[in-house]
C-alpha cells in the first residue's frame, strides 16, 4: 500500500484545495467599480434594485437586505415579536447564529434532534420539546437541503408558531418547485464569500406578510421612518424623520448590493455547477461502506452550499481527526460544519448539557465538508474523490 502523504507519502496534489471558495469575476468588479463611483454608495438605488432582485429569485412579495445573516435572523425574531420567557426550537447542527438569534431578544433557544439521513431537524422532534412557552421554530436548510415545509409547517399552524427559516445554506433552493425564501414566515440568507452568490457580507429576509415587512424594515433601519405617510406627527420639514422603535444598524451598502446583484444573474449557472459535482461525489462514494453520504428527500431540488461526509467509524482503524488529518496532508483540505452549538461553553454556562440530541451528537463524530464550489475543475473533483478513497484504503479495518 502507498504511504499517506502524512507518513511521508507523496499528495494526491500539489496544491491545497479549501471546502469554498467565492467565484468573483469581471462583471462582478465592473459593476463594483460603478457603484464605487455613484452619489449614493450606502442607501442608494441599488439596495432597492437588489431587494427587487430577490423577490424575483425566491418569489417573495418582499425582501429586505441587510448586512450579514446573523443580522437577518435577529430581524427575523424582532419582528417575531420574540422576548423574555419565550421558547424558540432550533437545530444543533448549524452555526451558532441559528441558536443565538434568540439569545439576542431574551429568549430561550430548545434543540431538537436531526434525521439521521438527511441531517435537517426532524419535525417529530420539533413537535416533542413544544411546550406553553414555545413561539417560534428556526429551521435551518442545512447544506443546502430545503427541510420538510409541509410537515412543520402543519407543527406550526396547530400550535400558532412563527416559522423562520433559516436559509444561510439554500439560496436556489426549491421545495416542490417552489423556490426556498417564498414558504414560511420569514427566511432568512446570507451571502457570504462561501455562500453560493456573495456580496463580501450581507443577508436577507424575505417575507409574503406586509406587516412582517414593516417591522423587519424597522429592526434593520434604526426603528426609523421617512415615508409622510408612516409618521406619527406632522413632518416639520424634508429633514423630518421619526424613531418609531428600538432598531439597529444593518444596512447593506450600495457597493455590496451591485456585486450580489450581479452573483444573482450567475446562480443558475452556480447551481448547475454544483449539482454536478456533488452527483459526481454521489457516484464516487456510493458503494464505499465506510462513507455514508446525506440522503435527500425527493421534495427539495437542492443547490447544496456544503458537500458533507460521515465516516462510519466501524469500519475505519482511526478517529474522525486522524482522517481529517490525512485527507489534510493530501492537499485536500476539509471542515466540519459544525460542532453542535449547545456544545459551546457559553451554552455548557447556561446549564445545557451533552446527550440532549443523540442524532446530532452520532452525525457529529464523523462527519467532515469536503470540497464545493463552482470554480472546482474536473481535475479538482478528481483529486477530492482520489484522497477520500486513498485515506478510506489506508485506514480500512
């Protein structure tokens, strides 16, 4: 057997290949340029371009765009309505946005477990840790995978629960042909470089409710209002603009907007590239018994942000890191998307405890993202295939 790269072995490349990568090219920094140069490069035309822009993507009758996801989801429970003593469900595999979202209003973030196949939250478990205090539930499309809408949102309706999703992963998205930010409450994106459209940092919440609308814009805009319209008292001049409600600075600057506009115009082209690759991984691993790959529910075409892998320790002489590591040494660089939140001291603090999501708890001990992203070569998919079945071989039992 060839030695492992980490043993002295020669890499399956010669270069280091990231999980991600954003894809910026001279359209984005033409367009960039030419907001540069603009009157207006923060609350300017573009914003409300893009804004129009996305509730043409995901067919929401309103979108607001704001400065990063993290800030879309704290709108999101603002606008909820979400405070002290209220109860708000989540997923523990996610980032710690997801969780802490809640948090930032006063309330209690309540983890439900995962299906083990698709590694989405499991809407029986949702429905299991409801109680009087419950208010709203964060699902979150995990790698991409639109999460069982119908199914939760049935949980939601019964018990008068706020859906937000929590769509950082799923831009492109569609569940039964209906694109991901139109189903729900609120959704909530984020466009970081990873992402597969990016404006550098940025978000959003769509929302089909006008009055969802109005308070996210107020959550995002400093409580503030312009319009004559919206006023409370008489405007004593065009200067005149009102603080209507505690709000926050989380304004996406003009700049930013032009080059989400103009990754907007490329998704299509970034989904097909994606879908393809991960059908490629699909292939390479399906009859590998020591990879277990995310199985998809037939309801969501996905435009997958993560490609994840679970090892199935069993079958492997080594621990997640000693794989993790090699692959490493291969040149391949993995992550692993995510440590589960409750996990964190600042959770341990507040009396959360290991053991509250066994699914997620399993998942997490052998799960690794590999490489995604649309600038992948066929080369480069190659070699990823090549290094994950060159570590399996290597640490076969």
């Amino acid at each position: 057997m060839e030695k492992l790269a980490i043993n002295g072995g020669t890499p399956v490349r010669k270069e280091k290949i990231y999980y991600g990568r954003q894809w910026i090219d001279d359209d984005d920094v033409k367009v960039v340029a030419e907001a540069l140069k603009g009157d207006l490069i923060t609350c300017g035309p573009r914003v409300v371009e893009l804004e129009k822009k996305l509730c043409e993507v995901t067919g929401a009758k309103y979108a607001v765009a704001v400065s990063n996801g993290t800030a879309a989801l704290h709108c999101a429970c603002l606008a909820a309505g979400l405070g002290e003593g209220d109860e708000v469900i989540t997923s523990p595999i996610t980032f710690a946005a997801s969780a802490n979202c809640a948090i930032y209003v006063g309330a209690t973030p309540v983890f439900a477990d995962i299906n083990p196949e698709t590694y989405n939250i499991d809407p029986d478990s949702i429905e299991a840790h409801i109680t009087d205090k419950t208010k709203a539930v964060v699902a979150v499309n995990y790698t991409g995978q639109a999460v069982e809408y119908d199914r939760i949102m049935d949980i939601c309706d019964k018990h008068g629960l706020t859906l937000i999703i929590d769509a950082a992963h799923a831009i492109g998205t569609k569940y039964n042909g209906k694109p991901v930010g139109s189903i729900g409450d609120m959704t909530c994106f984020s466009f970081h470089p990873v992402k597969t459209v990016t404006s550098g940092e940025g978000g959003a919440i769509t929302t089909n409710d006008p009055e969802l609308y109005r308070k996210l814009k107020l959550a995002s805009q400093h409580g503030i209002v312009r319009n004559p319209d919206e006023l409370c008292h008489d405007a004593e001049g065009i200067w005149y603009y009102e603080m209507q409600e505690l709000g926050f600075n989380y304004r996406l600057t003009d700049i930013q907007a032009a080059l989400l506009i103009s990754q907007l115009g490329k998704l299509k082209m970034f989904s097909d590239k994606r879908k393809s690759i991960v059908n490629r991984y699909n292939e390479a691993f399906k009859d590998i018994p020591e990879i277990i790959v995310q199985k998809e529910i037939p309801e969501s075409d996905t435009t997958r942000h993560l490609y994840v892998i679970q090892l199935d320790l069993d079958k492997l002489k080594c621990t997640r890191r000693e794989f993790f590591d090699a692959l490493s040494a291969e040149n391949v660089q993995p992550q692993v998307h995510y440590v589960p939140v409750y996990f964190f001291p600042f959770y341990e603090k507040r009396g959360y405890k290991k053991g509250l999501c066994p699914e997620a708890e399993k998942l997490y001990k052998g799960m690794m993202s590999i490489p995604l992203y649309p600038l992948m070569t066929d080369d480069d998919v190659n070699d990823v295939i090549a290094a994950v079945k060159k570590v399996v071989e290597a640490y076969r039992v």
